[in-house]
C-alpha cells in the first residue's frame, strides 16, 4: 500500500475515532450543533493565520483555528446567558458572522500574490491527500490526549452530561469541566478540518454519536460504539477514495458514517425501525389473541344457560371486537392450531378445554385490573411499581385477594371453570355444531 495512502487511511481512523467519542456528550449535552458552528468559525481563524505570517503552517494554523472556534462557543454561551435569545438562534447568529468573515478573509488571501498557492481553499471541503506524515503525526497525538483525558475524566463528564446541577452540588468544578469538555470538541474539529472541511466536520461529531445511540442505553457503552463507528466510517471513507478514482475523501467518509446511521436507524435491536415493526406486529398478534379469549370466553358465560357448548359466529365475534376479517381468520386459525378453540366447520367457533382455562386465566387478570385501576388510590401505598403494573401476577398476594373480594363483591367473577357441568367434553368438541 502506498504512503499517502497509508497516512489517509490512519488519520481517518483516528479522526472518527476521537470525533465519536466527544461527540457522544455534545449530543447528550443538546450541543450538536455547537460543534457545527465551530467548524465554521475556524475558517477565519485560519486565514487570520496566513495573512500575519505569509505562510502554511499547519501547527500554526490549527491553534489560531482553535482560538477561533472557542472564541465561537464564547459569543454563543454570552449571548444565549445574557439576552433573551435561545441557543439555536445564537448559534445560527455566531456560525454565520464567523464564516461569512472567514469568506472574506479567503477571499482577501486569494488576492494576494502567494494565496493561490496557500491551499487555504482546501479547509472549506477538505483534502486528505495533501496530508503528509507529520500532519497525521500531528493528529495521532492530538486524538491520543482527546482519548485519555476523556478516560481519565469519564465520571466527571457523565455526572455533568446528565445532572450538573448534583455535580455542582458535589464540589466539582462544573464550569471548568464545561470549557474543558468544549475545548475538546473544539480540538476534535480542528484536527479534522484538513481531512472533512468546515462545511462537514459537524457530521463526523453527530453522525457517529446518533447512530451509537440505537443501539444502547449506556453511555460508557454508546462512547465505545460512537468511537468504533466513526473509526469505521473513517476507515471505509478513505479506502473508498483510493479506488474511486480521486472522490473527495472527506464526503466518503461523511457518507459512510451516514450508511451506519441507516444501518442503525433499520436495524438496531431495540431503536431500529424494523425491530420497532416487528414487535408492533408481534404485539398486535398478541393482543388480538387476548382478545378472542376475553371475547369467547365472554360470549360463553352470556349463553351459559342456553348451551354450554354453544358455538359463535365471525359476525359475533366482529360485533364485539373491531379485527379485521383477514387478521380475525389468522389469529382464530394459529388458537385452532394451539388446541385452544374449536371450529364446528361452518365458520364458528367455541372454546376448548384447554382454550378455556387460559381464557379463564386470562380474563380474570383482566377484571382484577380493571378493579384495581377503578380503585388505584386504595392500594398506593401496597408498593406496586408501574413495571410490575404490566404482571398482575408479580403483585403481592395480599393485593390480589383483596382484589378478588372486590370483584366478587360486584358479581364479576369468573365462573365457567369453576362450575365442571358447565366445561366442554370431548365429546362437544368432536361432534362439531351438533350441541348448537
């Protein structure tokens, strides 16, 4: 593999690896965006540079970039503080001032005698392929030290991303964790402007945190995740320069950090769209078959006293619950493949024994909800989580023989299993709709 392409390939990684890990609590913070109007705010500081030197110097140009990009999160942190306009007005406000002065500076440069040789066009969109080996030097150093305060630092910065106001309680320095955690954003956007550019670099802070956060609910985790992604799409950006015949390595790799942020969007276990559905539709399945047992089982206590083995209609059956006729035939359809109910051939369908005793089951938890629900106030003090709200099985026995009195107190009760004249036969079952 070639040198340049070897320098790319590593300065990629370790820009989307540092870049993933800050951005993970600039997007917890609610400051996504502060790190886009840093990357712009650099613009001028880089020109700034070049107009009182004469000459690119990339270490030069980087701290007066970052001098630039704090002196940004400054305005925006003062205006916000000390006026009535919010933060994303503020930002807005400071990242258009910032680069529309640095667009002039470019331009001034650009004029001169030796600006068209400055390369300053370059941090607008980037070029990874002017990088040498002392630039990524530069930046392999530079996403080191990122990488080990944050480790070192771990604790402090998760108690100021969730609650600073017990941080502060705590004795930690809150404000100086704060310009701390800012200065490193600030110098994650300044190593990466020579590879992604100004206009980008944003997505390489959001992008790899967002993507990291379907798939997690830790943040120790999400960083460690945050991290792999950008190094990936990093990677994968650079690698697909190289053979794409001279495509800009920056927007490859922005585009493949958004290519995770797909596979994450569809795919993540928990936050994935598709799992979403699937469990929508599992859950809809689940819930049509309570349904039916509670709607049977119902039907059968009605006509108990004409017939204990009377068979129901689909048109009964719709006139309780609003199914659909196609998903109603497929619920009833895996219940009969169940043992649960049972089909005298003519379309109608009665309980089993089997079927019976979970409706039962299932239809007396549901009264004792709906008494407990109509009594709430009684029992706040019985110590029912609103988790084990979802199980009255889990509740304390106490509860749910009080429960019981009470439901049998309004003559609720269910009592098909209770009384064995009024239980199916196998002889009902086989017989089809003769018992109708």
């Amino acid at each position: 593999m070639d040198a340049t392409i070897q320098w790319v390939l590593t300065g990629s990684l370790l820009l989307g690896l540092a870049s993933g890990v800050l951005g993970s609590f600039a997007l917890l913070r609610k400051q996504s965006l502060i790190g886009d109007a840093m990357a712009h705010a650099t613009l001028p500081g880089i020109c700034l540079a070049f107009l009182v030197t004469g000459e690119k110097s990339l270490p030069l140009f980087l701290i007066s970039a970052a001098v630039s990009g704090l002196l940004a999160t400054y305005c925006i942190q003062a205006i916000t503080k000390h006026s009535r306009i919010k933060e994303d007005t503020s930002i807005g406000l400071v990242l258009s001032v910032f680069f529309g002065f640095g667009i002039v500076l470019l331009t001034k440069v650009s004029q001169s005698s030796s600006g068209n040789k400055s390369g300053l066009n370059d941090f607008i969109f980037g070029q990874a392929a002017s990088m040498v080996g002392e630039d990524v030097k530069l930046i392999m150093i530079a996403a080191i030290v990122l990488l080990t305060i944050t480790f070192l630092l771990f604790k402090e910065l998760k108690l100021l991303t969730f609650d600073p106001a017990f941080a502060q309680g705590l004795g930690l320095p809150s404000k100086t964790l704060n310009l701390l955690l800012m200065t490193m954003i600030t110098f994650a956007v300044v190593i990466g402007i020579q590879m992604v550019g100004v206009v980008l670099m944003a997505a390489m802070l959001i992008t790899p945190a967002i993507s990291a956060r379907y798939w997690t609910e830790r943040l120790d985790h999400m960083v460690v995740i945050s991290g792999m992604i950008g190094a990936i799409s990093g990677a994968a950006g650079s690698m697909a320069s190289t053979y794409a015949n001279g495509l800009p390595t920056g927007p490859l790799i922005v585009l493949a950090a958004t290519g995770m942020f797909i596979i994450s969007l569809l795919f993540a276990p928990k936050r994935g769209l598709l799992m979403k559905a699937w469990r929508h539709y599992q859950l809809r399945d689940v819930t049509a078959r309570e349904q039916l047992f509670v709607t049977l089982y119902n039907l059968s206590e009605d006509h108990y006293k004409d017939d204990s083995g009377k068979f129901f209609s689909i048109q009964e059956i719709s006139a309780r619950r609003s199914i659909s006729p196609k998903h109603l035939a497929a619920v009833l359809g895996k219940m009969k493949q169940e043992g649960m109910v049972h089909s005298s051939g003519n379309n109608e369908w009665k309980l089993t024994n089997k079927g019976l005793k979970e409706a039962h089951r299932i239809v007396y938890n549901h009264r004792l909800m709906e008494v407990f629900l109509m009594n709430e106030t009684k029992f706040s003090g019985h110590g029912i989580s609103y988790n084990q709200r979802a199980d009255i099985e889990d509740w304390p026995e106490s509860v749910k023989q009080e429960l019981k009195s009470l439901l049998e107190e309004q003559g609720r009760t269910p009592f098909l299993l209770s009384r064995p004249e009024l239980a199916w036969t196998k002889q009902t079952e086989t017989a089809g709709g003769t018992n109708r």
